[in-house]
C-alpha cells in the first residue's frame, strides 16, 4: 500500500463519522481502533503505521474515527450504542454486508455489543486487551476499586494532551521521546481535557456482561499477560464468557496492539483469519441481542366505560399513529399493537428508553396516561413477530410501573452508561415466569435530550 486513500465521511442524521477504506484483498477487516483515533495521525507515528500496513495485508482494512473523536463530528457522546451505530455507518457506506472487526481497549465493548445486535453483519472479531467492565463490583472483584476509578479519571482530564495515554496504555514505548510526543499531540487532536474525562466516565460506568453469552460469532481474544494487576484478568474473564473464544496470551505488558504485543498478535491473527474466513458460521441472523419495549394505557377499562365506544377507538388510533411515529423516530420498530399499548424493539436500549419517555409525555396530550417497561436480551425473529424470553421480561417490567413511569432492567442500565439517563432504584421484584429476582429503575433524562442513532 504506497499511498493512502482519503479520508471520506459518512453521515448519521446531521452528523459526520471519518473513515478510510483502504482497499485490499480478502475479508473486509473493520478497525474500531483504541479509546479514540484521528485517520491522519495512527499513520504518523511509525509502529502504528506498520501493523495497520499489515493488517492491510491480511485482507481489506477499513478504519474510522468514532464520533466524539478525531475527525468525526463532536456533537454525540460516544456511548455503546452511539459506538454500534457508527459501525454500522460504515460498513453501509463502503457497501460490505459482514465484516471482521478489529478492537482494542476501550472499542471491544462496542464491538461485543455490535456482533450481539447485528450477527448478520459481523463473520468474526478480534480483541486485544478487551474488558467487559472497568469497575469494581459485587460479583466483579477484579475491577478496579471506586478510588482508582476517581484518579484515573481525574489524572486523564489533568493531563490529557501531555501524552498521559502513552504512560497508561504503552508503558514499554512511553520512554521513547518520539512516540511520546506523537501520543501527546494525537491526544489533542482527537479531544479536549473534558472530553476525555467524559470517555473515562463512560467506560469505567459502562457493563456488557450480559452481552456476552450472546456474542455467537468467533473471537480471538489475545490477552497482553504482563499488562498489569487489571487488563489481564479483564481480557480473560471475557474469554471465558464468550461461547465461542479463541484465547491466547501474549507475553506482552502494553494494552495497545500496536505496543510490545504487534508482532504475535498479528501471527495470531493471520492464523485466525485463515481458519474464520473460510469456516461456515452458524446462520444466527434470526436471532439476536435488541432492546424490547413494552407500553401499556392505564385503566383502560375504566377510560373506556367513561368516553364511550366511539371516542375511545379515536383515542385508540392516536395512540397508535403516535406509538409509530414516535418509534420510528428513535430508530425503533413497532411489532404489534397490544390492544391498549406497544410493542416495540429497537437496536439500542438508550434509543427504547427516550423513545418511551417520549412517547409518554406525548398520550398526556390526549389525557392518556401510560407506562412503559424496557429490557435488553436475545429475541427470536419470526416474520414480522419476536419471541424470547426478554419479550416476556419487558412486559412483565412495565406491569410493574406506576402511571407515568418508564422501569427498566438492570441490564439497560449498565449499557446505556453516558447516555444522559438517569435512573432511580424501584427495588427487586418476583416477576412471573422469572427463576430469579429481577432489580428494577425508573428512567428519567438526566439533561435535555439524548439524541437517538437511527439512520435516516
């Protein structure tokens, strides 16, 4: 590859997602990159140029900078959901229908989440240093503890444009001045101080746990085993959850693919390739991860014995051309009518939340009061219907909540991190047909609005 292709844009509503397709022979090979990217300068600085040269060699390498960072536009925090949504961008504009993805470090979440969401699109991944979550809990003790969590995100606002990432992610480089310099001035290319510490807040609230057993693709998951006291334990945990991983341990302390690690990860890659390109993937495009909506008019009965039969089938049908309009606004699909509510699912669980709020605050109009009830899992697509355990969850969820109130599942929260939701505890509760106590929260917007990632 003697000279790089230009950088093009693709569009996500009124925004803009940089790309670069560098064209190539074999398997489209799509690069999420690291925490954040710029498509001019991951060429600059020579080590990086030569394993994005080498992935080039091993099939069609396709780049791009997420939104929220480098050359993209600004304006959308860069959320899973936001995340899975470019990826999606980009593969529809350089025309590929399933492609490898290629993550690291911060990018393996979104890549997770995109190969659960959208099987049909993705052949395989490959993931360095990957986590599925950052911080510590209570059934996640190799996270880093809520102290450390609060440095790292304030050292990284403190001294971000300084090189801090070379420190953090590529300890045995960080003392070369070049590749520090370069660091340093990448890091202030591709965001500000506050936006960095705004990306440090997301991953370290952000949880794909659950996403995991849903990830049916498969996955080379190469784990840097001298990477410190948490990247190690982070990757193999994810291995271990994954149903079809292909682990491997790399004798390497950096966290950046491009550090001391490259040259086995690309011998482990090449090898993967070989083996995943040409290997007959289960079709399992008829099922797969999505956010499910349920909403439910409140004494039904009761307003129907007060209007009439007349006037209640015209409040029936606004309700209804609402339901789609709104839905479809954010990105959704409306599967049923229910009688007296919705049935609807969407990509992105942020996107199923403010779609309820919003569409809530719409039947108040019509003195319609409603309440809505969001779950995240894995859904069978029969036709035009859905089936699925989460189906059953997300209606039972909105039978729990008071008129006006949209509860959701522990599992939309934890993927929703840096949306502008917030969420209140409405305790655990005995749902029908559920083995196990299920945690529910009521969802509000935190701010003024939180844009959905649907294309137009």
């Amino acid at each position: 590859m003697q000279e790089l292709p230009p950088v093009r844009y693709t569009k996500i509503g009124g925004e803009s997602v940089a790309y670069r397709d560098c064209g190539g022979e074999g398997a489209p090979l799509v690069y999420l990159g690291t925490n954040g990217s710029h498509q001019d300068l991951i060429w600059d600085e020579p080590g990086y140029a030569h394993f994005l040269r080498s992935l080039a060699a091993l099939g069609r390498l396709i780049s791009f900078d997420r939104r929220g960072s480098g050359l993209s536009s600004h304006t959308t925090k860069p959320t899973i959901e936001a995340r899975v949504a470019d990826i999606e961008a980009v593969l529809d504009a350089v025309v590929v229908d399933e492609a490898v993805l290629i993550a690291s470090v911060g990018s393996s979440q979104a890549a997770l989440a995109f190969a659960a969401t959208h099987p049909d699109r993705c052949r395989a991944l490959i993931l360095y240093a990957p986590s599925a979550r950052n911080s510590r809990a209570d059934d996640y003790e190799i996270g880093f503890p809520l102290e450390a969590v609060q440095s790292a995100i304030d050292v990284t606002e403190s001294l971000w444009g300084t090189g801090i990432t070379a420190l953090l992610y590529a300890p045995s480089l960080a003392g070369d001045p070049q590749f520090a310099a370069w660091a340093a001035r990448t890091e202030r290319a591709i965001a500000t101080p506050v936006e960095a510490r705004e990306w440090v807040e997301m991953y370290d609230e952000s949880d794909v746990r659950d996403v995991l057993p849903h990830v049916r693709v498969p996955v080379l998951v190469a784990t840097p085993a001298k990477g410190g006291e948490f990247a190690p334990a982070w990757s193999r945990y994810v291995a271990e959850r994954l149903p079809d991983a292909r682990p491997v341990e790399i004798a390497a302390q950096d966290h950046w693919p491009f550090g001391d690690g490259m040259q086995a990860f690309l011998a482990a890659i090449s090898e993967f390739l070989a083996e995943v390109v040409h290997l007959d993937v289960v079709d399992s495009a008829d099922r797969r991860l999505a956010a499910v909506l349920f909403t439910d008019i409140v004494s039904s009965t009761e307003q129907l014995q007060a209007v009439g039969d007349r006037r209640w089938r015209a409040m029936l049908e606004s309700h209804d051309d609402i339901a789609q309009r709104t839905v479809g606004r954010h990105g959704g699909r409306v599967v049923k009518s229910t009688g007296d509510g919705t049935m609807a699912i969407f990509d992105g669980p942020a996107s199923a939340v403010v779609a309820a709020l919003d569409l809530l605050a719409a039947l108040r109009r019509f003195d319609l009061q409603a309440r809505a009830g969001v779950h995240v899992g894995e859904l069978e697509e029969r036709g035009d219907d859905v089936t699925g355990i989460a189906v059953h969850l997300a209606s039972r969820v909105a039978g729990r909540a008071a008129p006006g109130e949209v509860l959701v599942t522990t599992t939309v929260r934890d993927l929703v991190a840096g949306s502008g939701l917030r969420f209140e505890p409405r305790g655990v509760h005995e749902l029908k047909g559920m083995r196990e106590p299920v945690t529910l929260l009521a969802a509000s917007l935190a701010h003024a609005a939180v844009g959905h990632t649907a294309r137009p």
